[in-house]
C-alpha cells in the first residue's frame, strides 16, 4: 500500500494526510449507518480523537450521528494499568485455561460502574465465575417450579438501574436481592432471571433442561451440610438457611426433599 509520504495534501494551513479521526468516521458511516446509538471508548479517547470523529460525521451527514457517548475508565490489572504495550494482560483463553468460565469476566466488569477504575483480580474473576455458575444452578432449579409471572418490582428496579447512567452494579444487587426473596416465587425468579439475562447475556439458561453434574464438595461443604441437617433436625429453621447461604456462597446449591439435602454445583 502507499507510505504516509505518499498519502499528503496540500491544504491552506499545510501539508496534510488523513489520520485516525478520519478512519473512524469513514468506517462507522460506512458500516453502521449515520445514526449510533450509542458509541463506546476508553476515557482518554474523548478528547482529541472522539471529539474529531464527532466534528467530522456531524458535518458529513449535516446532523447529530451518534446520540449518546460512553467512556470508560482505565482497566487496572493486580494493580497496573491493563495495556499490551506493558505486557499486562489478561485473555479471555487465560481465563478458560484457569477453568473459569469466559462470561464471569462479564459478570466482573458488570458488577463495576464503567466511570470508575477498576482493578481487576483473579480473585474478582474467580468470584464471580461463582457467582454465575450458581446463579445458573439456581435458575435451572427454578424452572421446574409452578410457573409465574415476572416480578414486575424486580423488573422495574433492574431497568431502573440500567436507565441511571447504566448502572450495572445496582442491578446486580438487585438479582442478589431476588436469588434470596422469600417472599417471591421460584416460577417468578426464573421469569425474572431469564428476561434480565436478555440484557446482560450471562448465558443463565444454560443448565435449564440438565441433569446437575456430579462433581466433588468443595473442602469443608461436607461439615456444613452436617451441620445444617442437624439444625433442620431441631427445627432450627434460622440456623438452616444461614447454612444453606454459606453452602451458596462456595458454589455449592442445596435442594430440601423428601429424602433429604440434595446438592449440585
């Protein structure tokens, strides 16, 4: 292809050649159209490049092309910034090779509010890789439950969250909050989940439909769930759930039945 020597014009205000502003405006107008909804970037793209881009569509297409900007802060990782001319980085293979599962890094980045840095952990992403797969559990357990309408309280706080400045972390907590809801169905809970999930693309249907894996307890699940008997034993229904929240907590989802504590991961 040409050199930059080759790709120079003279304007009134000098030699000039096309730069990356030019290259972002020609590909977006090119390939999505001159109307965006919303166009992403790290913060320190606002200025000089977005506001370039801007400066060029605008006077392109004679109107506003993109209708909201979204800027993000820097992504620290183990406490430097994630940049791959320093060689930290993290891959979404190096979280598979960990045997974590890829969309807990989603669920990480979904539990931070996309203006503030945030410093990513392998403890983070092993944290929520928990999360998710116990939220999957849960949701595959709900399923086969009487079935029920959405929990439109629910519903609105998690919109809600997502229409204040995409507020991910507060509709997080609110499916925290609805996983623990006693006084919410199991039929609502799978309602709920699997509506929210079209947002959040956590693949939280996956389990729905399969036989739970057999897998060993984690260190330690084994004296809970001794333990929790015993408190279902006395009747010591308190006691009971606080365990069953702690077995939760490791990844590990305890079923009541009619034979006993049955558990799955």
């Amino acid at each position: 292809g040409a050199g930059r020597t080759q790709l120079v014009w003279e304007t009134p205000w000098g030699a000039g050649f096309p730069g990356w502003h030019t290259e972002c405006s020609a590909m977006s107008l090119r390939l999505l159209g001159d109307v965006i909804d919303i166009h992403t970037g790290g913060i320190d793209l606002r200025f000089p490049h977005h506001e370039d881009e801007r400066a060029q569509s605008n006077c392109a297409t004679g109107k506003e092309v993109v209708q909201h900007w979204v800027h993000a802060e820097h992504l620290l990782f183990e406490g430097r910034k994630m940049s791959k001319s320093s060689g930290n980085v993290v891959l979404v293979s190096d979280v598979a090779g960990r045997g974590l599962d890829p969309l807990s890094l989603r669920l990480a980045f979904l539990q931070h509010r996309y203006r503030q840095q945030m410093n990513l952990t392998w403890e983070v992403i092993e944290a929520a890789d928990t999360t998710l797969k116990r939220w999957r559990s849960r949701v595959a357990e709900w399923s086969i439950a009487p079935a029920d309408s959405v929990s439109v309280d629910y519903q609105d706080a998690i919109v809600s969250a997502f229409s204040d400045d995409l507020d991910t972390p507060r509709a997080i907590q609110s499916l925290r909050q609805l996983e623990k809801d006693p006084d919410v169905s199991d039929g609502a809970r799978f309602e709920t989940f699997r509506l929210v999930d079209e947002l959040l693309g956590l693949d939280l249907l996956r389990d729905v439909g399969r036989a739970p894996a057999v897998v060993e307890l984690p260190e330690g699940a084994q004296a809970l769930l001794d333990e929790r008997a015993a408190a279902r034993a006395a009747k010591d229904w308190a006691q009971s759930d606080a365990l069953r929240d702690a077995l939760a907590a490791m990844g590990v989802i305890v079923k009541d039945t009619a034979e006993g504590q049955q558990t799955h991961q």
